[in-house]
C-alpha cells in the first residue's frame, strides 16, 4: 500500500474530534500493511496546529491555505481533495462521515473515479484491501463492503472509531493547487447557542419523544441532561410537533448519533429512530409501554411514566 490519507475536518479554526478518530483509524490501518497516514489540511491559518496531528499518528500533514477554504464549500474542498490525491496516489482515503464529510465524500468518489464505503463503523484489511462495515436498510444489517477502485475511500461514523494518541509531531509541508471554479460562497452562518454540546459529538445524550407530550415538557429532560453534562435530542414525531428544532432530530431523517450513554425517553423505538441511535454503546428506554419495541433494543428498560421517572433520575444525579 502507498499510504493511507485522511482528511482533516476543521471548524473555525480547530479540528473537530472525528479528523483525531481518522487519524487513529488510518494508523491502525497503515500499521497492518506498512504504509504512513498523511493528512489533508484544508483551510485557512491552520499551518500552527497541524503538527499536533501527529499525536495521533499522522507522519506528514500537506496544509493547504487559502481564505477561500476557512469555510467548507463543496467545489473548493472537492477540487483541492482530488487533485491532491490524484497527485499522491493513496491507496486509502479516510475522511468523517459527518454533514461536511457525507457532503464532500460522494463528490470526490465521483471526481477520483472510485467508489466510497460511507457511515462506516469498523474497518479492517484483508489481502492488502480495505474491508469496510457499513450499516444497511437503516441498520437492519451490516455489510462489509470492499471498494472497488483507487484509491479506496470510507467515510467514518463519528464517535465510533477510538481516538488513540501514539505521540510525536507530524511534519507539516504547505501545499498549493487550483481550487478551481467554486459555484458557492458561505453568506451567513447559523451558530448553535453557546454551550450547546453538538449531538454528533456527545458523549451523553437525552432523548424526547411524543410522550413528552408538549414542548415546555422538555425542561424535565434539559434538566437531566444539564446534570449528566449531555446533549438533548428528539424523535422525529417531537420535531414535527415543532416541540425541538430539526437540528435535534436523531434518527434516518435526522443526525446519526454514537453517543456512549443514549437515554430514550417517551420514543416508541421506530426503526427509523433506531437507525440513527442504535450504535449507541449503552441505551437506557424509559417507556411506560413494556411492548415498545425500543425496549427490545435497550441495555437497560424502564417501564414507566418519564414525568415519574426523569425527575427521580435528575435528583438522583445530584447525590
Ligand atoms: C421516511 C421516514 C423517515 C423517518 N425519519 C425519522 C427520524 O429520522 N427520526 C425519528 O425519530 N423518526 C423518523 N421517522 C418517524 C418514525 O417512523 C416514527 O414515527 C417516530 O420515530 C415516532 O416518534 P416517537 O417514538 O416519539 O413517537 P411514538 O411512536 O408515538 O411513541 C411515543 C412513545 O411514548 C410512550 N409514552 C407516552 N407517554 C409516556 C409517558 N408519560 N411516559 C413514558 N412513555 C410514554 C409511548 O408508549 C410510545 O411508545 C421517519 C419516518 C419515515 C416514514
């Protein structure tokens, strides 16, 4: 194998957790079949912080800075990606499957020619080829699936891949190209509130359904989550209601989360809920329903009213 890439993922100026996930995932790859992981900066004034990607087992960092790249933009990032890979011929590209990573994956697939394993949540090598396992039919099953092409490309679930630090720094090289005709530009940007955990990054998150029943409600399970120091999400039933913005809504439609901690409350477990929180490592369902099928799922079942149940839990986290 040439080597192995990633592509970094970075937000106003810092990397996000999945760019140390890949790059711990790409290590683990590269150290099977003995080729390096390099990494792909693209944005701009990021030339500080990419040597710190090699605690995480990145050798060489190729920066790419341009203010044209501080924000992601589908042409800009998928005309730098692809000219540079086409350049150094990976035979691996890792990147996030997270909304920039969905985004930008497809459109380099298309670019490079090859094919692309995506939302995917283990990977291994075998006979010198990428064996990547994806979800199918919202999670019904599990494929493991090879890319036929070069180089081959996976997208990774965020919060699945451990972040493993090895040490040392990358050696970081400044690299320019064409970026090409870029259709889009970032007018306005939207920021969450302050302090609001991004779901896709949560470590806990606490979860309403219908059977929160109304949208003021949801103090009970903001509260729990303010004393577990965790996100709040929703089914799709309490964004259509238009108790919780879209941006909470876990599930098919929603945000694919892998939280360690998944707290059900009031969600009957619907398959396209499931799909989007069923990789959580530990699921505790609080449902005064025993036959709601998110019981099945759940590592640990609560049958009972949340109004009853979510209030004991907050004060319980107090002591
Ligand atoms: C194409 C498509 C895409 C979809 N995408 C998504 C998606 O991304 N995410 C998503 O979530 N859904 C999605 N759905 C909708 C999905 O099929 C379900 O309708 C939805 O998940 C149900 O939400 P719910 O569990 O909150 O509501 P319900 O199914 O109505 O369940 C409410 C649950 O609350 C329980 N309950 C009621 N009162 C209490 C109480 N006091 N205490 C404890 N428990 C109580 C009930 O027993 C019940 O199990 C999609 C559907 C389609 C067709």
């Amino acid at each position: 194998m040439a080597g192995v890439w990633i592509i970094a993922e970075q937000r106003d100026g810092d990397f996000r957790k999945i760019t140390f996930e890949a790059a711990s995932a790409a290590k683990k790859v590269a150290d099977e079949v003995g080729g390096e992981v390099t990494a792909l900066v693209l944005g701009s004034g990021m030339g500080d912080k990419c040597a710190e990607l090699g605690k995480y087992g990145v050798a060489k960092v190729l920066c790419v800075d341009d203010a044209s790249l501080a924000d992601y933009t589908t042409d800009a990032y998928a005309n730098a990606a692809a000219a540079l890979i086409k350049d150094g011929a990976p035979d691996v590209v890792l990147l996030g499957a997270s909304m920039q990573g969905k985004d930008l994956g497809g459109r380099l697939a298309a670019k490079l020619d090859t094919g692309i394993a995506v939302d995917c949540t283990a990977l291994a090598v075998t006979d010198g080829k990428l064996v990547a396992t994806r979800p199918m039919y919202a999670g019904k099953v599990y494929a493991d699936v090879v890319v036929n092409g070069s180089p081959q490309i996976a997208s990774l679930r965020p919060n699945v891949f451990d972040v493993v630090e090895v040490g040392g720094e990358a050696a970081v090289e400044a690299a320019s190209v064409d970026l090409g005709e870029i259709k889009a530009a970032v007018v306005d940007k939207l920021v969450a509130e302050e302090g609001k955990i991004d779901l896709t990054e949560a470590n806990i998150i606490v979860s309403g359904g219908r059977g929160v029943k109304e949208a003021e409600n949801f103090d009970i399970i903001e509260e729990l989550a303010g004393k577990l120091g965790a996100a709040v999400g929703a089914s799709r039933s309490a964004v259509d209601a238009g108790w919780r913005p879209h941006t909470d809504q876990v599930g098919q439609t929603g945000k694919v989360v892998t939280p360690n901690l998944y707290v059900a409350c009031g969600i009957s477990g619907a398959i396209q809920h499931l799909a989007g929180m069923g990789s959580s490592k530990v699921i505790v369902a609080i449902n005064k329903d025993a036959d709601a099928p998110i019981h099945s799922k759940a590592d640990f079942c609560v049958v009972g009213d949340l109004f009853d149940v979510v209030p004991e839990l907050s004060k319980e986290v107090d002591k």
